[in-house]
C-alpha cells in the first residue's frame, strides 16, 4: 500500500506540474466557456488515446459482423432458426466489442482520474470572499484515547479566528471559524507540539485553484486532493480542510460539472470520430 501511495504522490506531482501550466486560463475566462473547452479537448485527447491503445481492426470487424447479421435478421425475419442464430452472433459481437475496449479503458483511467482532480480544484468549490466565514478541521493521527497534543492556529493577517479551537473528541478533529481579511492565496500555520504543519488558503471574487483538503497518506484522498502534498503516515496531522462554499452553475458548479465535462467530451469525441477515423 505505501508503494502505491507513492506512486500516486509522484503522479500528483506531474499533474499539478501540468495542471498548474495548462489550466490557468480557467482563472481568466469564464467558466462556462472554460469547462466546455476543457470537455472537448479531453474528448479529443481520449479518442486519439482509445485509436492508438485498441485493436481497430479487430473493432472494425467486429462492428462489420455485426452490421451483417443485423441485416440477416432483417432479410430472413420469416426463419426463425436463422434469426435465431444472427441475434445470438450480434451478442457475440458486442460482448468482443466489450472486451476489446478494456485495454484503452484501463490505459486511460490514470490519466481521465488526474484530470479530474485537477479540475476539482477548479471547479469543486468557490474561494472565500474577504468578510466570509469557514470552517477549518484539523484531524490528527491516533486512537481516541491518545494523549492530544497542544494545538493552536498562529495569527495571520489574511484570515481572523472567530471561533475556536473546538475540540471534537470522538473525531479527534480540533475546529476553528475563521474570517476571510486579504485577497489572494495565503499559507495558514499551525503550531502541533512541536511541529509547525501548514495550509492553503486561497480568498478572492474570481475563479482560483484552490485546495479543499491537505490529504492524509491514502491514495484515495490524494488523487481527490492532489495540490498539497500528503501528511506522512508518523506525522501527528492527518489532514486539514476548509470548508469553502459551492460554486453554483450549471457548467462550472459543484458537482454539476462532472457531469457537464463527461456529456461535452463524449458529443465531442463521437462528433470528431469520422474525422480521426477511430472505430469504437
């Protein structure tokens, strides 16, 4: 399990290497007209990855089997052993189709799943406002019956303690409320014993990348939360998260814009299929 969540912090590093240098035009255009652009190059981007890690000539084949017996069934409706036989190869058919698809689809899980989660950091949540509140939690590592740590959030000018710290026993989670003060993207300190552990916090009107979470040491957090590195595995933080607000739209709002990435990228990749002469 640490070789994989290795693996996944060295991946994270790329990504948000590239993610960082490709997608900061979303801070700059508006976010319709950027979700939609990203959907459609990705569908471009997949369907020339789909063409070159399948077998196309087995598809082409397959598809081609399959026409003909369609048209078998059509022009021999009246036999029913015949019928019979062609519905049952045009099954055939489409479960090879399936099973040739696999290779492509397990290539480009890596890749669609980087791109997610740095679009997330996009698109998932809005920044704070200056004058907003939110909740920052603090999870640290241990039982509920560990000895808790002296713990404190060290005074910033970018953000106001309004509440807290509130200690959550059961969770073992420590909370405070803070208020957004200064534009911009600003480090948060905190003081745990004798370790100083940090974290993002981004404030502004405008679209920001912005880290939601400082993920603990699990593959599954840190592809969902990949801007910030990990917490190692001894460390006494687990992981710190601020609770920023949903973005609301259709195209670019929590949530709705997984949905309106995977729509605009597969009208675009079938729409551009003729053009790279790609079976699927």
């Amino acid at each position: 399990m640490d070789v994989l969540v290795q693996i996944v912090a060295w991946l994270n590093l790329l990504a948000n290497a590239l993610g960082r240098l490709l997608l900061a035009p979303i801070g700059w255009l508006p976010g319709w007209l950027s979700a939609a652009t990203i959907a459609a190059a990705s569908g471009v981007l997949l369907l020339i990855i789909f063409k070159y890690t399948s077998n196309q000539r087995a598809i082409k084949r397959a598809k081609d089997e399959i026409k003909a017996h369609l048209l078998a069934v059509k022009l021999f409706k009246e036999s029913v052993s015949v019928t019979l036989r062609a519905q049952g190869r045009i099954l055939l058919g489409a479960f090879r189709l399936m099973l040739l698809a696999i290779v492509p689809m397990l290539v480009m899980t890596v890749p669609v799943c980087l791109l997610l989660g740095q679009l997330a950091l996009w698109y998932q949540s809005r920044p704070l406002r200056v004058g907003e509140e939110a909740v920052v939690t603090m999870t640290l590592n241990g039982d509920i019956d560990s000895t808790w740590p002296k713990v404190c959030l060290q005074p910033t000018p970018a953000a106001e303690v309004t509440v807290g710290p509130v200690r959550v026993r059961s969770k073992r989670a420590i909370c405070w409320s803070v208020k957004a003060r200064e534009a911009g993207y600003h480090r948060v300190f905190f003081r745990v014993g004798p370790e100083t552990s940090e974290k993002e916090l981004a404030i502004g009107d405008r679209f920001m990348r912005l880290s939601p979470k400082r993920p603990g040491w699990s593959w599954s957090d840190m592809i969902r939360h990949p801007s910030e590195p990990p917490f190692r595995p001894n460390a006494p933080v687990k992981s710190i998260e601020i609770s920023y607000p949903d973005r609301e739209s259709w195209t670019c709002g929590t949530d709705s814009w997984v949905g309106c990435w995977f729509v605009i990228s597969m009208v675009a990749a079938l729409l551009l299929r003729p053009v790279l002469n790609v079976a699927i």
